[in-house]
C-alpha cells in the first residue's frame, strides 16, 4: 500500500477540497466493507483511505502532512473517529448520510408526463395549425387551490418521524472497531414522502390537490413534422400533488393518409389524369396542392409517367430552413365509350401514323 495520502485518493496536492471529497466518496463506496464482507484487502483500502481524507480534508492537518509528512508534525498518522469521516463525507447524500436537510416548507412532487397520439392530415401539416385536444388527465383541485386542505387552521403541519424531510433513515451495521453506518433512505410513510402532513384534507380531492378530469390543450402543430415525430409540450401534462406543477404532454404525430397527394420527407407527389389531346397538344390546366388550386402548363407531347416539378409548393423542413417541391405525374386517359365521330378521328390519326 502506498504511504502518500494524495496517490491513495488519486489527488494531487493543489486539488480542492470538493475533488478530494468526491474522490474518497469513491473509493469509500467501493471497498466499504458491507460491500466486501470478509475481504480483508477491501477492509484496508478502506480504512487508508479514510486515514487519508480525515488529514487531507482538514487544512492544518493537511499543511503539516504537506510540510513534514504528517498531520501532528509527529511523522506518524493520527487516530480518527470514523462516525466523523463518514458523517462529513456523506452528509449530502440521504442515500449514505447522517445530515438530512431540513426542510421548512412542504415537499412538492411534479405531475408525471402524459403521452397521446395525434392524427393529422397533410394540410394540417402543411399549415402549421394549432389542433385543440381533449385530455383526461389531473386536474387542480378547484376548492381547495391544489392546496389539499380547505382553510390556514388545515395548515400542514411537519411530520415528526422524518423531521420534515421526507424520507425515513435506516441506520444498520457495525464493522470492527469503526462505528460505520450503513444508511438506507426510503419515502416517509407517515406523511407520503411530504415531509409534512395534513389533518384536515380537502373533502373533494382528499388532500392530493388534483382530481381527475378533462382539459383542452392546444396543441401548435410543427410545420413540415414528420410522421410518427414526438414533441414535448411543457406543463401540459398532469398535475402535481399539492400544487407540485405540472407535468408534460408528449405528443405523437400520426401522418393520416390523403386522397390526392403522397408524402416522400418533404416533397409530395401527385397524380393528374389528363386526355390523350392534351398529352399530344399540351394545354394549361389546374391542379391541386396543399395550398390550394394553381395552374400548370402541360407540355406538348408529354407521355405517360412524366412528372412536372412545382418548386416550393411541398412542405417546409421542421430541421432546416428548406421547403420540398410538389410533383404532378401524368397519367393519360385512354378514351372509351367513342361516338360515331370520335372514332372516325382516331382512324385518321391511325392512317396518319399517329
């Protein structure tokens, strides 16, 4: 084992006194010996990096370690109280502590998230609406304010077995000569994890401040999103306990399938029926895009299949400040049903090697 306190806690000595803390909590979490029963090179670790921190956390012992090689200018190392060590090291921590923060004010729990799937047509997408959803969800107590009680004598009081902290500290294990404890934190029971507890719950909603029910949230559709894209929509989502806040609402957007035009990313295809005359001829006609009706010119000689590019007319890129294209494919119209005339045209054109 090494004899220099900064390589047993991998420091170095110009390192502050919170770098020296995380890394003894470390090491300390590793070998402790309720981790490693029966190790006996776990129990030593662990005892010498504790020596270790109790001088190096100290900054006289520190300066006198750093000066002569120990912290009583003995040359030797010192006995330490480990309940002090662990105390110090750990007294954030209510999962591995002894120094639970005191808290005045009730503890408030935020509203869980809500998930919803949301069809959409193309249009909608296109546009950019705002869609109105009805959720059922919790909902604020509207008698008692989301408070949980009714009027200031219902005032919560602080719950005496967690000393309002919420959480109950279980304290277990003694392992040789040092007084470790081994400290298991879960949810008060007597107050829910509150850290406070109401003797007089409003009537209506039994003091958890939210009851169940229906909102409308308006929902702003991101213009160009994606088939199955999921946005998060803040404080949208269920209520929190006692005026804990509000949750969020995640929403999935469900692409609903359109009678005239097909989706590809950000461009959309459309198909136009035209006659045989003006796939021959070419002809100005109108066709239908998201945003409305606009007219297309139909070259001459067009065949079956071509598509024509309209530039700009597709859907705007929720990602990027690029908008997509809308292509019209051409499909010509074999005729039928000719009369007497019709007939005697289409043989001409036949004679004529058309």
């Amino acid at each position: 084992m090494s004899d220099n306190y900064y390589d047993i806690l991998g420091v170095n000595k110009d390192s502050p006194e919170s770098e020296i803390k995380k890394a003894y909590r470390k090491i300390a979490m590793k070998y402790h010996p309720d981790k490693n029963p029966g190790d006996k090179s776990a129990e030593d670790k662990f005892k010498e990096a504790s020596d270790a921190y109790q001088t190096l956390i100290d900054k006289d012992k520190r300066h006198n370690y750093d000066m002569y090689g120990s912290s009583d200018n003995q040359y030797r190392r010192t006995s330490f109280n480990m309940d002090d060590v662990m105390n110090d090291i750990f007294k954030d921590r209510s999962n591995f502590g002894n120094g639970n923060v005191r808290r005045k004010k009730p503890i408030k729990f935020r509203g869980s998230n809500i998930k919803i799937k949301l069809p959409v047509t193309l249009e909608q997408i296109y546009n950019g609406d705002i869609i109105t959803v009805k959720v059922n969800c919790n909902i604020l107590c509207t008698v008692c304010d989301g408070n949980g009680y009714n009027d200031k004598s219902s005032y919560p009081t602080e719950c005496k077995k967690c000393d309002a902290t919420g959480e109950v500290i279980e304290r277990h294990t003694m392992f040789g000569g040092f007084n470790v404890e081994v400290l298991n934190s879960s949810p008060c029971k007597d107050c829910n994890g509150h850290g406070h507890i109401i003797h007089n719950s409003c009537n209506n909603c039994t003091g958890n401040g939210y009851v169940s029910g229906d909102k409308h949230v308006k929902i702003p559709t991101p213009a160009g999103v994606n088939n199955r894209d999921i946005v998060s929509y803040r404080h949208q989502g269920n209520v929190g306990t006692r005026n804990g806040g509000f949750g969020d609402l995640i929403v999935e957007f469900i692409e609903k399938s359109h009678d005239k035009h097909n989706r590809k990313g950000k461009d959309i295809f459309s198909k136009i029926d035209i006659k045989y005359s003006q796939a021959i001829l070419g002809d100005d006609i109108k066709v239908h895009t998201l945003y409305g009706l606009i007219d297309v010119t139909i070259p001459p000689e067009s065949k079956n299949g071509d598509s024509l590019k309209i530039n700009g007319y597709g859907f705007k890129d929720p990602y990027s400040n690029t908008i997509g294209n809308q292509y019209i494919i051409i499909n010509i119209l074999t005729p039928s049903n000719l009369n007497r005339h019709q007939t005697e045209i289409i043989k001409l054109m036949k004679m004529a090697g058309l």
